[in-house]
C-alpha cells in the first residue's frame, strides 16, 4: 500500500494552517509553536530550521528530538479518527499534532492541552 500522501507533504505547508486555525480563535502563534516544541522536543530554533528546510511530515517526525512522554495521554477524535487507535506510528504522530491544534482552537486552557 502506498504511504499517505501527508507523509510527503512538507510540513511548512500545513503549519501555516495551523497557525491561521488558532488566529481565527484568537490564539497566537506563539502558542501553536509551543504545543509543536511539546509534542516534538523542537525548540524554537529546531521548529524554524524544519520550516526553512521544508521537511516533510516524515522528515520533521523522525528528526524530531525526542516525543513528550505524556503523548499516550492524548485521546480523542479527530477527523472522525479516535487518535489514542491509529495504528501507523507516523499517522498517529499527525494526529496527536492536529487534536493538540484543534484544543488549542477550541479555547482549551494550555495546561491540559499541555497535559499538566
């Protein structure tokens, strides 16, 4: 079976639509990049070299420097997609990054976005 077509997709094209669904909630950037440096272990200079290089989503997922250990701790839906069931490694990874982005949208409070 074919990889999904995300997976090839640079992640530089999608980050701005995360960016641009927290503004229209009026969240900011900034809180987009931190859930990102959460999630991945990026700092701030890591996230900007991944965007500048255009890594895909693959890419930026296997360089990424370490997961955060309270990932299992994201559950729910998105896409229609319970996240805590995606088999694929790397498509889970997506999803946890899209349901931390859609919290982040829907004015959830960062401490549990950030599952503190």
């Amino acid at each position: 079976m074919p990889a999904h077509k995300i997976f090839t997709t640079p992640f530089a094209k999608v980050y701005p639509m995360y960016v641009q669904k927290a503004e229209r909630k009026n969240r900011t950037k900034e809180e987009v990049d931190q859930v990102i440096r959460w999630l991945t272990g990026y700092d701030e200079a890591g996230l900007r070299r991944q965007i500048k290089q255009e890594n895909d989503f693959e890419t930026f997922f296997a360089q990424a420097p370490r997961m955060h250990p309270n990932v299992s701790l994201i559950k729910g839906v998105v896409c229609g997609i319970r996240v805590e069931e995606v088999e694929d490694p790397l498509m889970q990874k997506i999803r946890w990054l899209d349901k931390l982005v859609d919290e982040l949208a829907k004015g959830k409070a960062m401490e549990k976005i950030l599952r503190q």
